[in-house]
C-alpha cells in the first residue's frame, strides 16, 4: 500500500507539473504568438502615425513657403506697378506746369518739367503723353534754347545730357520708345550754339 500510494504521489506530481507545462506553453503561446504580434501592430501603427504627422507637417510647410513666394512675387510686381503709375501721375503734374510756365515764357523751367515728366512717362508706360510730350519740348523749347542754357537746365537736373539719356534708355528696356528718345536727341544736339 506504501508502494501504491507513493506511486499515486508520484503520478499526481507528474500530472500536476504536465499540468502547469502546459498551462506554461499556453501562456508562453499567447504571449508569443497573440500579444507580441498586437504589441506590434500597435508600435508599428503609432510609427506610421508619426511618420505621417511628420510628412503632413513638411507639405504644411512646403506649401506654405510656396504661397508665401508666390504672394512675395505678386507683391513686388504690384509694387512696382504702383511705382511706375505714381511716376505717370507726377508726370502729368510736371507736364501740365511745364504748359503754364511755356505760356508764361519760361522756358528753362518747362523745359527741367518737361524731361523730369518724359522719364515719368516712361517709367509708368504711359506712351502717348510720352511722345506728345516730346514733340512739345522739340517744338516749344528746343527753338527758343541755346547750348549754354540747355547744358544749365541738365546741370539744375543734377545730371548731363549724356547721363539723363542714359537713363531713358535703362528706363526703356523693350526699346519701345528708341525712336522717341533719338529722335530728341538729334534735336537737342541742333539747338543753337551759344551767343547765336
């Protein structure tokens, strides 16, 4: 009986521990095969996550840099569109002075008004009073100029006639108005020479 009840022993203890082996390879099982491929999922859906905030965060601002271009490009474009309409407005300011000081015979004034005001055109494109303009000085001014007080009215311009042409000609970058400006050039190397 001795010899039956330590084999009874002996038998539950190994059923017991096949038991609790198995019931350790199950859990080890789950935890293996179920949880750490979760865990996983889990880890690798947060890293795509992040990766995508991260890639949603760079187009943010990829897109935004390029906006923020376009609006610099468009604003200097404006800019200069204002800038070179304020000019045509001066101009026209300058030319309608130039007109009353032509009527009140001083001529040396309208003349500073007038090449102030023929830039202006220029710059703001305003190309009919441009050419009008310049047919003005030609007829008006230039016939009651001598060297002297042409070379005067440059020197109260602070420039040369060889530097305001220069100018016209930077202004003018098609060359639109190349022929207006020759044209005035010619004229004003005919005006008579002093003394005459």
């Amino acid at each position: 009986m001795v010899e039956i009840n330590v084999l009874e022993q002996v038998e539950s203890f190994y059923s017991s521990a096949w038991d609790k082996l198995i019931l350790c390879g199950l859990i080890v099982f789950v935890l293996l095969g179920v949880a750490l491929p979760v865990a996983f999922y889990l880890f690798n859906i947060q890293l795509f996550k992040a990766k995508q905030r991260e890639k949603f965060q760079q187009l943010k601002l990829e897109m935004l840099t390029e906006i923020r271009n376009e609006n610099r490009e468009e604003l200097a474009q404006v800019k200069q569109d204002f800038y070179n309409k304020s000019k045509a407005l001066k101009s026209m300011a300058l030319h309608l002075e130039g007109n009353a000081l032509v009527k009140d015979k001083k001529i040396e004034q309208a003349s500073i008004n007038y090449f102030e005001a023929i830039k202006g055109y220029l710059h703001g494109k305003d190309y009919v009073n441009f050419r009008m303009l310049i047919n003005t000085v030609i007829d008006k001014c230039l016939p009651k100029l001598n060297r002297l007080q042409l070379t005067n009215i440059f020197k109260r311009m602070d420039t040369t006639e060889e530097q305001y042409f220069l100018e016209l000609k930077k202004i003018d970058r098609t060359e639109y108005a190349r022929q207006e400006i020759a044209e005035l050039r010619i004229q004003m190397e005919n005006v008579r020479p002093t003394g005459a």
